[in-house]
C-alpha cells in the first residue's frame, strides 16, 4: 500500500494575518457596504501593488462573505482555505467627521481557522483586532512566536473594543517583543503612551525589540527611527476625500518596500525610501473615497509628484 505524498507548503512573499469585515458607511444617499477590516485593506493593497499574498481570516458563510473574497481575489491575493467558519461574517459600522476620520461601531468575531498546511512566505504581518480579540488572538500569538521570518505588526488601536488600558498596552508591547517592524499611527500612540512625544514613543518601541518603528501623523507626515537613524518624511500635499484605510495603503506599501528592498541596514537612506513609498500610497488612498489603495502604476505617479512637490519647496 502506497502512503500519499503529504501536501506542499504554499509559498508567498507575505502572509497577512488578519481580520476581514464589511464596512457600513452612511451617506447621504444612505448605507452603503465596502469590504474592510485592517488585515484585508493590507491584504488587497499588497495585491495591488504585484506582491505575492496570502490572507489568513474568519469569514461567515453568507453573502457578505462572498464578496470579500471576490474582492481580494480582484488584487490577486488568496484566502488561506478554512476561512469560511463563522456564523457570520463581521461588520464594522463608520461614521464619518467633518474632516473625513471616522468612527466605527464593531460587530464582530474573531477566531482563526486551522492553518494547515502551512503557508510559507518571507513576511508575516498582523495587527489590529486580530491580536487582541480572543479566541484568534491567542491563535495569532502561537503562529507569530513559530515564524522564522520578517514580521510586521500594525495595533490599529479601536479603544471602543478596549476597554482596558493595561491589558490592551501590554499585549500590545508583547506582540511588538516579537516584531521586526511595528508601525503606529499618531492616534494609536497617543492612547497607548498618553503626553509620551513622538520619539519617546520611537525610542521605546525599539528598546522593545523591532529593529524598525515607525508613526504616522496625517499631513505631518511620519516618522521612522531604527537603532543607527531616524528620519522624518513629510505628506504630500493633497485634496483629502476620508482617510478611511489611508494607515493600512501605508502599511501594504511599506511592507512591499521591504520585500522589495530586503537588504542592508535600516540606515537614513533606507529608512527615507520606505517613508517615502508608503506615504505616497496613503497620499493616493485619501485622495478618494474608502480603503481604495494604489495601483503599481498609481504610487509610482504618486512618487514622482512628491518629488515634484519636495523639488518646488526646496527652490
């Protein structure tokens, strides 16, 4: 009797692991739904941008589920099998201020599908609810401590979810102990380090253990510091839209930097490269409507305009 050959490991520059929702936005015209969630907005804007992908979620068996996955499937990223195994699939409801920041009302589960067989690829990237909802968080936590590889991770605090400081910042600290690259947003700083400055902030997360952090701060641009630089990158000026998904295009294109760019130390050149990319993917995403991330062909139009606008400045 012959034994069957066992099944191949799946190969992928980057694995995202990561919540999948419908986002509920109200209009004037009335509600209308787009797929959301952090993980897939990263998910679908590392698809965009010609990075092989990966996507490891919890959907339901319904129809909101089936347009998330046609959805990513669009950027070319793949669901990790088993991920239908929901009673329904999450939603997430936003409400939009006069600037276009939004505000969300969650309804959702989280508990990850087995992982079998496992997905090889060169970057594991997390974030968000995704390692601080329980079940799946714990699940999250056993899949990061057995990766090899480059991981990024993303809080995307939601503090309507946490309502616990302590327990949120100290698993936040933890998930970030296993970190290559932790990336923060200004708001997400603020709640988890409350009148810390930007490099304080910076300075802590590497005594962490990531080699890279990096914060983002709308149109003051961001800020990226490793243990030998720190450079600040400014925004491009742009005519905003919402920033709804604008920090998840910059996580998608700082990722792809990274595959793309895998070499040598994160020096201030290095550093300015990945700033630059990421925020001229999130410069694109909130110059429209929704998690709309760039295309390949978008960012590099976006690159040559902020090197345009530096130029002009500069003059």
């Amino acid at each position: 009797m012959h034994s069957r050959p066992a099944p191949s490991c799946p190969e992928t520059d980057v694995l995202v692991v990561g919540e999948a929702l419908i986002d509920i936005i109200d209009t004037a015209a009335g509600a209308v739904e787009f797929p959301g969630g952090s993980g897939l907005n990263v998910a679908f804007g590392l698809g965009r941008l010609g990075i092989s992908t990966a996507f490891l979620t919890a959907l339901g068996n319904d129809h909101r589920s089936a347009r998330i996955q046609q959805h990513v499937a669009g950027a070319g990223v793949s669901v990790v099998p088993g991920a239908v195994n929901l009673p329904r699939t999450s939603t997430a409801t936003a409400c939009l201020d006069s600037n276009g920041s939004a505000e969300y009302d969650f309804d959702i589960h989280w508990e990850l599908p087995p992982l079998s067989p496992p997905v090889l690829a060169k970057v594991l990237h997390t974030g968000s609810l995704a390692t601080f909802l329980e079940p799946g968080a714990k699940q999250v936590r056993i899949l990061l401590e057995s990766f090899s590889g480059l991981i990024t991770y993303d809080p995307n605090i939601r503090p309507t979810l946490l309502p616990d400081h302590a327990a949120a910042l100290r698993t936040f600290e933890e998930t970030a102990a296993l970190a290559t690259v932790v990336k923060l947003s200004s708001e997400d700083a603020r709640w988890l380090y409350p009148r810390w400055s930007p490099a304080a902030v910076g300075n802590h997360l590497l005594g962490l253990g990531p080699e890279l952090a990096v914060m983002t701060d709308g149109v003051s641009g961001s800020y990226l510091w490793s243990n030998t630089a720190d450079v600040h990158v400014p925004a491009r000026a742009v005519v905003v839209k919402d920033t709804v998904g604008a920090g998840d295009s910059y996580m998608s294109a700082l990722i792809a930097g990274l595959i793309e760019d895998p070499q040598g130390d994160f020096d201030a050149a290095r550093l300015t490269r990945l700033g630059t990319a990421a925020s001229g993917a999130a410069a694109v995403t909130v110059g429209r409507h929704g998690a709309n991330p760039p295309t390949r062909a978008e960012l590099t139009e976006s690159l040559e305009l902020m090197l345009t606008f530096r130029k002009n400045s500069n003059d």
